[in-house]
C-alpha cells in the first residue's frame, strides 16, 4: 500500500528493525515495538457527586430523627404512641425529604426506607435520633462495612467500604445498579472501581495485531485492552509494563505475556487482553501473574523459550526458570528461581533444538553457542559448549540463529552476508 506519511502517534514510528517483533498465534500476529512506552489514556474514573444516602433503620414512637446537613438541622418527631398516629419509616422519610427539599441548598428524593441528596457542592451530614443505635445512619462516598448498604438506591450510587479502619488493602468500592435500570429503586451493589484513578491502557502504546480476514487480506489495528473496572491503585495495582517499555511477548499456560525489566507479566488466563484482577476482594487462580526475577545483580529480561519444566528466562548473564509446584500456575503458585549464570547475547533470541535451548554468547571478537540440557525443577541443567571446538571461527558481528529440531541442526549468520555457520548434531541411541 502507498504511505504517504506516517502520524506522530502511529505506534511503530520511527521504530527500527531491532525494535520490532512479531508474534504470531493462529490468524493473528502481534506486533510488538520495543521503543514504546506503555501509558494509560487520559480518561479517569468520573468523581463522585456531592451526595449523602440517608437511611431510617429502627422506627420508633415518641422519638426525634434528626438530619444535619451542612450545619443546618432538619428533623422529624414521631408520635407519642398509636392513638397518635403512624410512626412507621415512610412517614419519617415523608417528612425529611419534605423539609431538605424545601432548602434550597439540596435537592432530596424519597427512595424506599431512605433519602437520597444531592446538593451543587460539598457538605457534610450528621443524624441523630431513634430509639437505638444505627436507627438513623447516614453515609457519603464511604462506609464502615457492607452490612449497612440498603436495598434500594440511587442507580450509579458509588460507595468505599473501608471494612478495617487500619489496613488499606481490605478496601473494596461498590457501585449501585437498579433493576431494569430505572433512576432509584432496588437492586445490587455490584464491584467497582476508585472515582479519580486512570483505568485504561492506552492502545496506541501497547502491542498491535494483524489479523488475517477470511477473505486472505490482512487488518492492521490496535488492540481493545481489558480496562481496571475494580479497585483502586492498591488493591488493583498498575501492570508492571506501565511506564516502561515491553521487551518480549509470548503465549504460555493459556496466557499472554510480557518481560519489562526484571519482571515477567501474564494476562488473566483465557482473557489475553485483561491484565487487571477481577476482584479486590478476593484472589482468583485466573487472575493476572506479575512476578520479578532477583539475583545479586541487575536483572534485564530479553527473551523466554518454553521447556516442559516451565519458561526459561534470558537475561544478560543469567537464565532463570519461571515454573509452578502447582497444577494451575496462579499468582500464588508462580516463582522464578535462578536456572544458569552464562551471558547469552540480549538481541539473538535462544533457539529451540529439541531437547536443549541453544543460545549465543560473544566476547568482542567472537561468537559462542552454548546448550542447555535437562531443566527440570529440582536439579541444575547440563550445559554444553557446542561451539568449544571451533572458539575462533563465528565473529561477533552474526546477528541470527536458526534450530530445526527435526533435522538436528542449526544455522548461525549475519542479515546481508553470503556466509552461514553450521553445526549438525548425531543423535545416537543410548
């Protein structure tokens, strides 16, 4: 196709060859550009309405329920007994819904046992009354525990339990939804998530795709990335590509992943595009894996190669082993442990020969190629020198590595030469 010019926000511009990587999978490749930073879009979570839900829990006779709104007091006495009159909680909610309405400062709307208000600005509200605690409570954006959400709400009504007082991590948000989406009326409190943070990746930042259409022509587009729809920066932290660059993509377990830095990243399993819990409140064996490899130096993940133990990581002077003890490889289950400590070249990615993972390493003049055997979980893997026979005969300046498993052999050589470098191995019956 003809181009006539590339936007300043295209994803792969200016990019060059070694920044690009493709990743293909069925009818779609990935696209990868190394260069990228990984940002959220502008969009955050709309704040929450200056608004306070008032609820009447325990009606009694010959009580006061009183409702302090921004220092203005509104409040309502039952009767004296039954000859007097009704004291039931629909009356109360008559009567003080009446009476903040008529302020002109708020606008209040009877809904169910409560009283929903709403008022241009920030207030605060206080009650008082009945004939036990928690007859009369009140809330804002925050509450102490589920126990005390109503019923019945206003639709989009936005809530924090904070649960403990103490510890931050427990804190869940809750959004009201009404039955057939009507203004107020009953329904659930469903899971949400925090008014002010950014929620969505920005998909002019991450991975492209070019998928191929049943008709054989090709779509090059961005893709539709899973947004954080719960929790906050706490309990539903940042992937641990934001910010950064992505190194390396790849499919394992059923999942997309991604190496930024030290760290290895891992969708939800079976939702290659969600890289976001689905619950702060509880841990799910599908959630997404975000682990990071240590070791007494600094640690640059480049590549991974998957073996039957688990997924080998290549950094630029050691291998590790991402694996589980675990039937299901789960935030919970998954650790990376130091496999090997040889330098393996950061833009030659390792081969696959069957049994082994072959790699490149260069001194200033020259090339190696060493072999890993035998990963397994418990012991250290074997390694073999293949190139030890021949030390000075590959330059440093090759730049491929090609592995056929099936014919035993493997191809070494620099883009724009005429010279290849082969080994062939004989496998013999032990």
């Amino acid at each position: 196709c003809n181009i006539s010019s590339v936007p300043g926000t295209a994803y792969l511009k200016d990019a060059t060859a070694d920044d690009i990587e493709l990743l293909t999978l069925n009818d779609y490749t990935f696209v990868l550009n190394k260069a990228k930073t990984v940002a959220y879009t502008a969009d955050v979570v709309a704040a929450s309405p200056h608004a306070c839900f008032i609820v009447i829990n325990v009606v009694a006779y010959n009580n006061t329920y009183k409702v302090v709104l921004g220092g203005t007091t509104f409040s309502h006495t039952t009767p004296q007994d039954i000859t007097a009159g009704d004291a039931d909680a629909t009356t109360i909610v008559a009567a003080l819904q009446t009476a903040i309405d008529a302020n002109a400062s708020y606008t209040a709307v009877a809904v169910g046992p409560g009283i929903y208000v709403t008022s241009s600005g920030a207030f605060t509200v206080s009650v008082s009354g009945g004939s036990q605690e928690d007859a009369i409570y009140a809330f804002q954006d925050q509450i102490s525990n589920v126990g005390k959400l109503p019923i019945q709400c206003y639709n989009g009504y936005k809530v924090k339990i904070v649960n403990s007082a103490n510890v931050a991590e427990d804190d869940i948000y809750v959004k009201f939804t009404t039955s057939n989406s009507a203004t107020f009326g009953p329904g659930v409190w469903e899971e949400s998530n925090a008014p002010g943070i950014k929620y969505k990746l920005d998909p002019a930042t991450m991975p492209h795709q070019l998928v191929r259409k049943a008709d054989g022509s090709f779509e090059y587009d961005p893709v539709t990335w899973e947004e954080r729809d719960v929790g906050d920066e706490l309990t539903n932290p940042d992937p641990s590509f934001v910010g950064g660059t992505i190194r390396n993509m790849f499919f394992f377990r059923n999942r997309f992943g991604f190496l930024t830095g030290d760290t290895v990243v891992m969708s939800k399993a079976g939702s290659f595009f969600d890289f976001f819990v689905g619950s702060a409140q509880v841990a799910a064996a599908d959630d997404p894996i975000d682990v990071s490899a240590s070791s007494t130096t600094p640690v640059f993940l480049n590549y991974v190669k998957t073996v039957s133990a688990g997924l080998v990581l290549f950094s630029d002077n050691e291998q590790f082993l991402l694996s589980t003890d675990s039937d299901v490889l789960s935030p919970e289950t998954a650790k990376i442990n130091t496999l090997a400590g040889y330098e393996a070249d950061t833009k030659i990615e390792a081969v696959n020969l069957g049994t082994s993972l072959g790699f490149i390493s260069k001194t200033p003049l020259w090339s190696r190629m060493f072999e890993l055997f035998r990963i397994s979980l418990t012991d250290p893997p074997d390694m073999f020198n293949t190139s030890g026979v021949v030390p000075e005969l590959i330059p440093s300046t090759v730049d491929n590595i090609a592995g056929s498993a099936a014919m035993s052999i493997v191809s070494i050589g620099q883009s724009g030469t005429s010279t290849l470098y082969q080994y062939r191995a004989l496998n013999e019956p032990q």
